[in-house]
C-alpha cells in the first residue's frame, strides 16, 4: 500500500512539470508532509492536484520554472522532527518553522541551502548541537534558533556568516564560551544570548561588530572584567549583560556608547565607584546596576540624564546621602530604586523635584528623621517603599494626598503614634504595611473607605481598641494581618462580608467572644490563625462552610465542644488547637486531608482512642495528642505515617505494650509516650530510628533492660527513662550516642556498675541522672571528662569506694548529689560549693562541706585514747584491790598476833569467865544473823579464839567468809 501512495505521488510529481512547477521541490515538500503532525490542517492544500505555489506557507520564484524560495509554517502548532527533505530545497531563502513543537535535530545536511538568507527555528522542542555546517550558509542574514533545547557550543564557524544581521541563540542551553570569530560579523546589529550557560569572558574581538546595535547576554555564566573594547561600539543601545559573573569595575569606556538608552548589570560581582562618566549618557533611559558591590556615593544627576526613567541602584554598598542636585524640574524619572544599600541621612527632600516619580524605593538602608508632610508633592506616586529604616515620628497626614498610591510600604521603622485619619482618602490604596513598627491608638474607621485595599499587615505594633465594625466594607481584602497588637473585643461579624479573604491572622491579642457565624461566606479563606487571644464557647457549625482552609490554628484560647466544625475542608495542610477546652474524639474525617502535615491537639480534653484512619494521613511530619485523656493502644495503622518526624503521646492513659512499629518511622526526630501505662520491654527496633533527637519514655511501666541497640541512636539529644521498672545493666552501646546532652536514668531496677563508657559522652550538659537505681562498684574516673555537664545525680545507688580525682574537674557543675551511697575518703576541694545535703548518707566522706579530714582522724584517735584509759583504769582498780586486799591481810595477822600476846597475860580465870560469856553471845548471835560475818569480826574485839577447830572462823576475816558459806 505505502508503495503505491509512494507512486501515485511521484507521478503527481512527474505531471506538476506540464504546468510549469518545480518537480524536485514539490516531491520533497510532499514527502515532507507525510512526516508532520498536522493537527490544524495547515498542509491540507499541499496536493500534487494544487500548484506548488498555492499551497499554504510556499512562495515560489518569478521565474518559470517557479522554484520554492520561501517556506512560511510558524506557528502551526506542527510536531514531529524537522524533515531531512526540508533540506533539498537548495532555491530556498527564507524558511520559518517557529512557534511550533518540532523536534530532532538540526542536520548538516543544512549547509545545502546555498541560497538561505532567513532562518527561524525558534520556539521549537529541537535538540542537539548546533552543526558547524551552518558557517556554509554565507548569504544568511537573520539566524533565530533560541527557545529551544539545543545544547553544546556556538561554532567557531559562525564568524563565515559575514551577510549576519540578526543572530538569536537565546533560551537554549548552549555551553562554552562567546567565540572569538564573533567579531568577524562586521553588519550584526543584533546579538542575542540571553539565558544560556556560556561561560568564560567576553571576547575582546566583539568590537568588530562595529554595526550592533543590541547586544543581549544576560542569565549566562560569563565571567571576567567587561571588556574595554565595548566602548568602540558607537551604535550600541541596548546592552543587556544582567546575572552573570562579571566582576572587576565598570568600564568608564562604556561612557564612549552616546547612542545607547538600556544599559543592564544587575547580578554580577561588580565593585568600586559608579564611574561618574556615565553621566555623559545622555540617551540613557534605563539603567540598573543592582545586585553587585558598588560603594561609594551617588555619582549620577538626574540633571545630566534628562531621559533617565528608570534607575535601580539596589542591593549595593552604596553610602552617602543623595546628591541634592539629583533631580530637575522637568525631570522624566519614573521609577527609582535604590533599597538595600548604607544610605543615611534624612529623608531625601531633593526628590520632591522628580514630580515624574511614580515608584520610590528607599528600602534597607539607614535613613532617619520624620517623614516630610511635603511628601504629597509626589502627586504621580503610586509605590512609596520606606521600610527597614529608622524613620520616627509619625505618619503624616499629608499622605493623604498622595492620590494615586496604591503601594506604602512602611514597616520595620520606629514610627509612633496613629494611623492618620486622613488615609481614608486614598481609594486606589491596595496596600498597607505598617507591621514591625511602634505605632499605637484605635485602627481608624476611616481605614474603611479604602476599598481597593487587598492586604493590610499591621503585626508586632501597638494597636488597641476594637478591629472597625465596618471592616465588611474592604470586599477586596486578601490579606488581613493584625497579629501581635493589644486589640481587644469581638470580632466583628461585617468581617464575615470579606468574601475574598484568603488569610486572616489576628493572633497575639486580647480578642474575646466567640466567633461570628457570618465565618461561613469566607469561602476563600486558607489561613485562619487566632492563637493566644481569649475566645470561647464552641465552635460555630457555620465554618464547616470554609472548605479551602489549609492552616488553622486556635492554639492557646478558651475554646471549647467538639472540633468536628474544623473537618470539613479536604486541604488541611496544619490544623492547631493546643490548649483549649475541646473535648469529644477526634473525628476520623481529618483523615480526608490528605496533605495533613501538622496535627496538634495537646491540652485538652479529648478522649476515646486514636482513630485508625489517620494511618491514611501518609504527609504528616507532626502529632502532638498530648495531656489529653485518651486511652487504648496505639493503632498500627500510624506505621504508615513514613514521613513523621514528632510523635508527642505524652500524658494520657494509653495502654499495651510500646509498638515495635515505632522503629519503621525512620524520619522520626522526637518520640515522646511519657506518663502513660505502657508496658513490656523496650522495642530492639527503636534503634532503626536514627534520626531520633529525644526519646522520652518515663513514667510508665516499662521492664527488662535497655537493648543494646539504643546505641545506634547516634543523633540521640535527650534520652529520659525515668521512672519505670527497667533493669539489668546500662549498656555500654550507650557509648555511641555522642550528642547526648540530656541523660535521665533515675527510679528504676539498673543493677551493676556505672559503666565508664559514659563518660566518653562529651556532649552531656543538662543532666546525667542515674539515681535510686541499684547500681553499685566504684564511680569510674571517666565521668571527669563529663566537662560540660550541669547536674550529675548518682544518689540511692550502692555505690562504693573513693571518689575520682577525675570528678573535680566538672567546673560546669552547678548541682550534684551522690547522697545515700556508700562512698568514703576525701572530696574534691571544687565540691565545697555545694550543700551538705548532697554529700548525705556515706559516712566515710569527708572534706569541705563535710567536716575536714584532719577532725576525722583526730576524733578517731581520741576514741582510741579514751579506750585505753578505760583499760588503764581497770588495771589500777584491779591492782590496786589486789594490794589493799594483802595489805589488810598482813595487818589482821600482826593484829591477830598482837592480841594473842595481849590476853596470854590476864588471869586463868578471867580468861574462862570472859571465854563462856564470849562464846554464849556469838553462839546465839550466829543462830540470829548468819550472814553478819563481817560486821562479828570488826565488833569482837575481845574475842579470844578458841583453839578449837569449831572456832577458826571466828579469829579471821578468810575463815568467816568460809564460815558464812
């Protein structure tokens, strides 16, 4: 089939001859039909029926033979690759195939077409390099082939095209650099070059192209000192050579372009001076020489430049003030912007001559003083750009006169007092910013009459009273920003009126009431924030109605009932209540906004479970359900929640055993599920969590011991287990968690000794708190190299053993308590400073504030000397019982001795009567007082013993102790 259509055309072809038409030409343009996606139809009059000249978009030669010489198919909306056929057309001398969608590349066999003087590919999906090929077509005169997605060089071979008049190459992403031979194109007039990724300097040979008149290499990635040759270029207007890397001065040659009226070098690396020759410009009409490193002052005179219209200083170093004699009378400047340099002084009173100015921006700079009342000779301004100044005063009522505005711009000043009434003069006013300002007093109900208003930003002043009552007449306002004010009473319901609101933020204040139900025709509305004002009651059902909302927050309010009315809108990208009164669950309808990035409901008092579906929500980065009363467990669903980064828990009354889940949050950066009832054992898989920054798990129920894999928490912050039931050792992983600053361990089962591997975590600062554990051994020395640690608690432990010499280098501490161990010897002299209570419960401690080593060993020692004089005494007494007790002895016997010798000498019978009376009395006494022994011998001394046996005992104390016995 395809080789009949193939013949049928070549004998349309053979029968065109017979009326005159070019065979060769109309057999390539056929076949070059059948490769085009024609959707308009433009090629439906290419027929071998038609002449060749009718056909659409062909123009033929006046010669008989009715050659193609010209091909006209721009903007045909035609795709496909560019024909190879197209090329064969060697009569060919314009060709525009601009504006379409062709692709491929374009082929060498481009260098056939002789006879070419226009070729415009531009606007197309080509691709490839631009073939050297092209330097054959000598008779070119205009080459387009920008906005495309060429690539490569620009060939050398290009200089050929000495016919060249026009040459654009812009919008490709063409390489390398601006060929030397450039300058061989003696009739360019215009150079194109714009947004590519050239590179390098710019060829000093461009000053061959004596005829250019625009030369355009701006967003490229030039580089170098602009040349000095580009002043020869005398009939230059347009140089455009903005966003590249240009640095080095401003030629003052460019002075030498009298002709030109465009001169842009926005975005180089430019510095020095503004060179004042540039005054000599007289043509110019634009100049921007922003975004460089100019200093210096103001050398241009606007006196001078009598057709300057626009001038952009901006983003300098510029200083100085301005020269007075910028402006004349009959000055033409419109536009002056002059934002983000180091100029000061007052405000430029020499610009009221520029009568022109319709855009002023003095922004980021350091002038001061009032603002002139004169300022309403700026009667054409319709910008007034005054901010990040240091402006006071107040804003002068004369403003108001300045009929046209539509712009002002005040913030970030030191401006005080109010908004002048006069403002409400200013129908064509769209804009209004007076935030980070010092400005007080009542927002003025005049402000109202300015309808045209779109965005108005009063944040971070002083305002107070009430927000107008007639606010609803602003039917234009987007953007309504009164944040960080003293503003107080209800929001007034004509707000409601401002059905094109798209961002209303009045956080910050002193607002009251509860929210007018008229909410329900801001239908446009995406960012509503109303945080720390004093709203109350339940939430209207009327803002069920505002389904474009994507940011809420009423954080820090008095809020109360269900949250269901803040569900309706599938576009909640944040959604705030922190710190309400809300109760109720929470509505499994959230689960619609899929782009739910934040979810925060903390401080309130909502229950029920957490529902399933927001495992659907797959774009959260931040739960916060905190001090609330949930309970249950934690749905699993949530483990589809990849991208979270908070998971806040906290607080609540959550159950079951902590979701092993938790550790395929990989993203995750704080897990907080404190103060709950979560039991079992910590999940080994929390330690796939690497990101995590705090992991806060205290207060619950927690057993068995750390895994091990706590250690590949490397980016670990804060780590707080306190208070649960985990036991067992501290694992030595620990030792990887190197930004640990926080470590809390205390009240719970931790047995063994502290490991030393602690202590090679550097970065602890706020607190290492293992205590009312069950650790036990000896503090290891390496906690002194703990040098940026605060508060170390090691007390209720069963510690042992002297403290570490290590330790008294802990400079930053500024708590400590090892209390309730069983430490001993000498504390570290940096230890004085704290109290006694610290140091409580070792009694073998000792050293300031604990009393001194030295009393110790002494009280010890006297207690040893006390002991052996109770030991001294005890001898003596004994050895001195002992000698008494021999020493009566010896006397009774001289005494015994004595009295026998005495009585041997009385008479015989004296002796016998003196005996019986004796004898009758002890008799008898013994019988009454058997235990008197002593008290016998020391009251018979008249007693003469008996020689008899039965008498012994009386004559000696020994015999009467036997006696008694």
């Amino acid at each position: 089939m395809f080789h009949f259509i193939l013949l049928f055309t070549v004998l349309d072809a053979l029968l065109a001859v017979t009326w005159g038409d070019s065979s060769t030409d109309s057999y390539w343009l056929l076949r070059s039909k059948s490769k085009l996606v024609d959707p308009e139809g433009v090629l439906e009059s290419w027929s071998p029926r038609a002449h060749i000249c009718s056909w659409n978009g062909v123009t033929c030669s006046d010669h008989e033979e009715a050659y193609v010489t010209g091909l006209n198919l721009s903007a045909s909306r035609l795709s496909g690759s560019i024909p190879l056929e197209f090329w064969n057309l060697i009569s060919l001398q314009i060709l525009d195939l601009s504006l379409n969608f062709l692709g491929g590349s374009i082929s060498p066999e481009i260098g056939h077409l002789q006879n070419l003087r226009t070729l415009l590919l531009y606007s197309n999906n080509i691709s490839g390099k631009i073939p050297p090929e092209v330097g054959l077509l000598k008779k070119l005169q205009v080459l387009r082939v920008g906005d495309n997605m060429l690539s490569g060089e620009i060939p050398a071979s290009i200089g050929n095209l000495t016919e060249l008049r026009v040459l654009g190459l812009a919008y490709c992403g063409l390489n390398g650099s601006i060929p030397a031979e450039i300058g061989n194109l003696k009739n360019l007039a215009s150079l194109d070059l714009q947004q590519n990724s050239l590179s390098g300097p710019i060829p000093t040979e461009i000053h061959g192209c004596k005829e250019l008149q625009n030369f355009a290499a701006s967003n490229n990635k030039l580089d170098g000192e602009i040349t000095t040759s580009i002043g020869k270029l005398k009939l230059l207007q347009i140089l455009n050579l903005a966003n590249n890397s240009l640095s080095g001065l401003i030629p003052t040659e460019i002075s030498h372009l009298t002709n030109l009226y465009y001169l842009n070098l926005l975005g180089n690396r430019l510095n020095g001076e503004i060179p004042l020759e540039l005054n000599n410009l007289f043509e110019l009409q634009e100049l921007d020489l922003s975004s460089n490193n100019l200093s210096g002052s103001i050398n241009l005179f606007n006196i001078q430049l009598q057709y300057l219209q626009v001038l952009v200083l901006s983003d300098n170093a510029l200083t100085g003030s301005i020269p007075r004699n910028f402006c004349s009378k009959n000055s033409k400047l419109q536009q002056l912007f002059l934002a983000e340099n180091k100029l000061s002084g007052g405000f430029p009173l020499q610009l009221l001559n520029c009568s022109s100015l319709q855009q002023l921006d003095l922004s980021n700079n350091n002038f001061e003083g009032e603002i002139p009342p004169s300022i309403d000779k700026f009667e054409k301004l319709t910008d007034l750009l005054l901010n990040n100044n240091s402006f006071i005063g107040i804003i002068p009522p004369e403003i108001g006169n300045i009929s046209n505005l539509e712009n002002l711009y005040l913030f970030d000043n030191m401006i005080t007092g109010s908004i002048p009434v006069e403002i409400g003069r200013l129908q064509s006013l769209s804009t209004l910013y007076l935030y980070d300002s010092l400005m007080s007093g009542n927002i003025p109900i005049e402000l109202t009459n300015c309808t045209s208003l779109t965005a108005i930003d009063f944040f971070g002043n002083h305002f107070s009273g009430s927000i107008p009552e007639t606010i609803g007449k602003l039917k234009n306002l987007v953007l309504l920003q009164l944040r960080q004010n003293d503003l107080s009473g209800p929001i007034p319901p004509s707000l409601g009126y401002c059905k094109k609101l798209q961002q209303l933020a009045l956080a910050d204040n002193k607002l009251s009431g509860v929210l007018p139900s008229t909410f329900r025709f801001l239908s446009q509305l995406s960012t509503m924030t109303l945080y720390n004002n004093s709203f109350q009651g339940p939430l209207p059902q009327s803002l069920s109605f505002l389904r474009k909302l994507k940011i809420i927050n009423f954080s820090h309010n008095k809020f109360s009932g269900t949250i269901f009315p803040l569900t309706a809108s599938n576009s909640l990208t944040a959604l705030d209540l922190t710190n309400n009164s809300f109760s109720g669950t929470i509505p499994a309808r959230l689960a619609v906004s899929k782009n739910l990035r934040r979810l925060r409901l903390a401080n309130n008092h909502l229950t029920g479970n957490i529902p399933s579906e927001l495992g659907l929500l797959t774009e959260l980065t931040f739960l916060d359900l905190s001090f609330n009363l949930f309970t249950g467990e934690v749905p699993s669903q949530l483990s589809s929640c990849r991208k979270l980064q908070h998971l806040l828990l906290n607080n609540n009354q959550f159950t079951g055993r902590m979701p092993s889940w938790l550790g395929s949050l990989q993203e995750l950066g704080e897990l907080d599920l404190s103060s709950n009832n979560f039991h079992g054992h910590m999940p080994a898989e929390l330690g796939n969590c690497s990101r995590l920054l705090k992991l806060s798990l205290h207060t619950n129920n927690l057993s068995g011991d750390i895994p091990k894999e706590i250690g590949e928490l490397t980016s670990l912050n804060v780590l707080n287990l306190q208070t649960n039931n985990l036991s067992g050792s501290i694992p030595p992983t620990i030792q990887q968690c190197e930004k640990l600053y926080e470590l809390r361990l205390s009240q719970n089962f931790f047995t063994g000794p502290i490991p030393s591997e602690i202590g090679r975590l550097t970065e602890l600062q706020v607190i290492l708190d293992l205590s009312r554990n069950l650790l036990s051994g000896e503090i290891p020395s390496s906690l002194g190299n703990l040098l940026k640690l605060e508060r170390l608690n090691l007390s209720s432990n069963r510690l042992k053993g002297e403290l570490p010499a290590s330790l008294g280098k802990l400079t930053s501490l500024d708590m400590l308590n090892l209390s309730n161990n069983h430490l001993q010897g000498e504390l570290p002299s940096a230890f004085s400073k704290f109290p006694l209570s610290s140091f409580l419960g070792n009694d073998k401690l000792c050293g300031p504030p604990l009393s001194s080593c030295m009393d110790s060993a002494g009280h010890e020692k006297n207690r040893l000397s006390k002991t052996a004089v109770v030991c001294i005494i005890v001898a003596i007494v004994f050895t001195s019982t002992v000698l008494c007790s021999v020493m009566i002895y010896i006397m009774l016997r001289i005494w015994c001795n004595w009295r026998k010798v005495s009585i041997s000498n009385s008479s015989e019978g004296a002796k016998d009567e003196q005996f019986k009376r004796e004898e009758e009395k002890w008799i008898y006494g013994e019988t009454k007082k058997r235990k008197g022994g002593y008290w016998r011998v020391i009251n018979s001394m008249a007693l003469v013993p008996s020689l008899s046996q039965d008498h012994v005992s009386s004559s000696c104390i020994f015999h009467v102790k036997m006696d008694t016995k």
